[in-house]
C-alpha cells in the first residue's frame, strides 16, 4: 500500500500516532501543504498567518525535515490549494491511502471532506496526536462534553485519567522509503521575515524537548509555576511550551507524563498540579471545537448570546498598534506585535479591554491574534475569546478586567510599559470619528 501522510500540527516523530499507522506501508509520501490562503487578509481584517507565525512554522518544517532524511524520507513542501495539491499527488504517485491528524477546525474538516468526496477510491484515516485522550477514552460522549471547564475536570479527575489515559506513543525510528523523488515548488512560498525582537523560541522537535526537559529538570520552574505564571514579561516565569504545542512539535501526552514522572521523582505540589491544570484546559477547547463546529466563530458564540456586531475603524487600529488610552494594554500589544508572543495574563487584559472599553466585536481581536501569536491554537484561541466575551464556556458571562489595578498588581514600577513603549503621546480616544466612521 502507498500512504501519503499529510502533515499539520504534527510535526514531530514521537509521540504520533498517524505517523506510525502511515509508516506500515510499502512507500510513503510525506507532505506538508502550505496554503497561499494563510497570507492573504480576511473578512475580520487580519490574516490567518502572520510573519511570526510563519517564522516558527517555517523552522519547524526544516527541523522536521531533518529528523526525516536519516530515515530515507523527505518532505514535500507544497505551495497551494491542499484541495488542489493533495488529488495531484495521490494521482501521480499511485496513492492508495491519505493519514493526517485530526483537526478542530471548521476549514480543516471541509477540507477533509472536499478530498475524500473527489477521492472516492482513495482510504482517508484521521488520528488524535493534537490532544491528551482519544475520543473514544473521553469519560463521556463528545455530544455530552460539558457546557463549562469545570465540569469536565471533574469527569475526567474522577475517573483518574491523569493517570492512566497520558501514554506516549513510541518515537518512530524508520519509515518507508518514498515513492520516488517528488520535485516541490516550496520555492514558492513567502520570505522568512527577521524579527525585530528576537526571542528564546525556534520551531522544531528537538527545541520543543528541549524547552520540557530545561523547564521542567533544568531550572525546576515546573515546582514555582502557579505562583509565577501571572508574570507579564519573564522568560521561566512560565512553561513557555505552547508554540511547539501549538505547532505539534511537542505532544501534549509528552508534556503530561514530564510532568508526572516530575512529581514521582521530585517533588509534587500545586505548581506541578497547575501545569496539568492548564493542559487539561487546552484539552477541554480541543473538544469544544470539535463538539461545536462553526458556533466557534459566531459572534454570538455557542451561547447564542447577542453581542454587539459593531466595528470602529479607529478603535481596531489603535488596539493593534499599541494607541490605546491604557499604557499597560498598549505595552502588550507591542510585544505581540513586534514578537508574536504576549504572557497569558496580559492576553486577559488586551481581550477584556477590546470587548469592554473599546467595545468591539470580539471576532475581529480572536483573527488578530491568530494572526500574530506564534502559539495560535484554533481551539484555545477561539475558545478563550468567546469564554472572555460571555458567548462561551463561562457560566458567568461577560469577563471585563479593571486594567487600572492590574497594572498596580503585575506591573507596579512600569518597567514592563516602558520595555514595550505603552506611553503614547497621542492615544486615539474612543470618541475620535472621521469620515470613514460614516455610514456611506
């Protein structure tokens, strides 16, 4: 059987479960699709990939085709449509059998089942490598997932699947020749920007395990998380793992097992419980997706609650750059945009203050930030959005933070507003109107 492995957010060997179902084959065509779609603006004026973004993915593919070569593999880098791309390959490498892992989102699926409906002859299997349990060890039907987090930790705590469903699957060793020499047209794809700021993050598997082990035995931070992960600007003040989570090149059951073989062997605490804590909420958007479909990304949310579907021009562009009247969420904005990252606290506080002060649709700030952070989790990204802006998975509603005092709390001698510039001369006011915020 010919296999063509399509990969995602996989991009690793251990730990994959697709990967090692495609590697029981007589040849295998590994590829890797790269959608001109990503780099063009969309109806929520942001890009589904930014220049960070694709920085990380960019290296991500490298590493990841150089753990594949000493194997006798390759990567085909393909430029265009995979609705286009895939049928191509599978006719002109006589492909009898397409793998991928399975993906939350909404295009994703379509996508999916654009090929298999032009494909009909050809096998099409899906596996879970993006999560911690598969669907069928969840402690419910995916129908039943709980309306709120809180509800789903409980179920899967009570069933003590933190201990038994976390296994790691082994780490491929061989695979398949190819199928002959498949000529690509990565050539094609957009230029590598260079970051202004550079930080600590490169993509790849083997800097993904790298960041586990330094975090974890390196400098002990896993033992100190719950007490420092609110830090706006330090690089160990937290896990820093979810860009090569994000990207699969690190496993979330990888991450899970580090963490509980830390807690067998050094120590275990509230810190160490808190990382799991985080992991199991980035779980719970991953079925959440899946549960909801499309509902993820309406404005009223899977709540069905109205909100409001107006658009400032001003104010939208004043949040994005940094022009805001709030020196800590400009500061913010900054970095996100000069680095593709912003800590989890001040993700909080950006949200709150585009849904609550600016009084935007929350849409079009879960699209900038898909945008710009090199960490985008369609799940966790839209997720957290929603849950912020009352439309999602909290019970309580509408989430708004009193900038203010976060600011005195996380940020008391301003040294993170004057590292990322938060002082502007001249904020743009909620009020300011010119003739483009006319109705035409």
């Amino acid at each position: 059987m010919n296999t063509l492995y399509w990969f995602t957010r996989d991009l690793r060997l251990h730990d994959n479960a697709a990967l090692l179902a495609a590697s029981k084959s007589d040849l295998l065509l590994c590829v890797y699709v790269v959608d001109p779609r990503w780099f063009k603006p969309g109806p929520l004026q942001s890009r589904a990939m930014g220049a960070h973004r694709w920085r990380f993915l960019w290296q991500s593919l490298m590493a990841l085709e150089k753990s594949l070569r000493p194997m006798g593999q390759r990567l085909h880098i393909a430029y265009g449509e995979p609705e286009k791309v895939i049928p191509s390959l599978v006719g002109g490498h006589g492909i009898d059998r397409v793998i991928r892992s399975r993906q939350p989102g909404t295009e994703e699926a379509g996508q999916w089942q654009t090929l298999k409906d032009q494909l009909s002859d050809t096998v099409f299997q899906q596996f879970e490598t993006l999560s911690l349990f598969t669907e069928g060890s969840l402690p419910m039907a995916l129908g039943d997932l709980p309306e709120t987090f809180s509800q789903f930790r409980k179920k899967v705590e009570k069933t003590g699947q933190r201990h038994s469903e976390a296994i790691r699957i082994r780490t491929l060793s061989a695979l398949p020749p190819p199928p002959g020499f498949a000529e690509d047209n990565r050539g094609d794809c957009p230029p590598i920007p260079e970051p202004k700021h550079p930080l600590d993050f490169r993509g790849g598997e083997d800097a993904g395990l790298a960041r586990l082990k330094e975090y974890t035995y390196g400098n002990h931070g896993i033992a100190t998380y719950k007490e420092t992960r609110n830090a706006l600007d330090t690089w160990d003040a937290s896990s820093k793992f979810s860009p090569w989570l994000a990207n699969g090149c690190l496993s979330a059951r990888e991450v899970a097992e580090t963490v509980e073989e830390y807690e067998r062997t050094e120590t275990a605490n509230k810190s160490t419980y808190w990382l799991w804590f985080e992991l199991l909420w980035r779980e719970y958007y991953y079925w959440y997706a899946l549960k909801h479909g499309a509902n993820l990304f309406r404005r009223d949310g899977v709540q069905r609650k109205r909100r409001p579907a107006t658009f400032y021009g001003h104010r939208f562009m004043a949040w994005c750059q940094g022009n805001t009247e709030n020196p800590l969420v400009n500061a913010a904005m900054n970095q996100l945009r000069e680095t593709g990252y912003m800590s989890n606290r001040a993700r909080q506080l950006v949200a709150s203050c585009f849904v609550n002060e600016l009084e935007l649709d929350w849409r079009y700030g879960a699209a900038w930030f898909q945008e710009q952070l090199i960490d985008y989790d369609v799940a966790s990204n839209w997720g957290n959005w929603q849950y912020l802006a009352g439309v999602g998975a909290d019970p309580r509603g509408l989430r708004q933070f009193n900038l203010e005092k976060q600011a005195q709390q996380y940020d008391p001698e301003g040294e993170f507003v004057r590292r990322w510039h938060g002082q502007t001369d001249q904020p743009v006011g909620l009020h300011t109107v010119d003739a483009a915020d006319w109705p035409v």
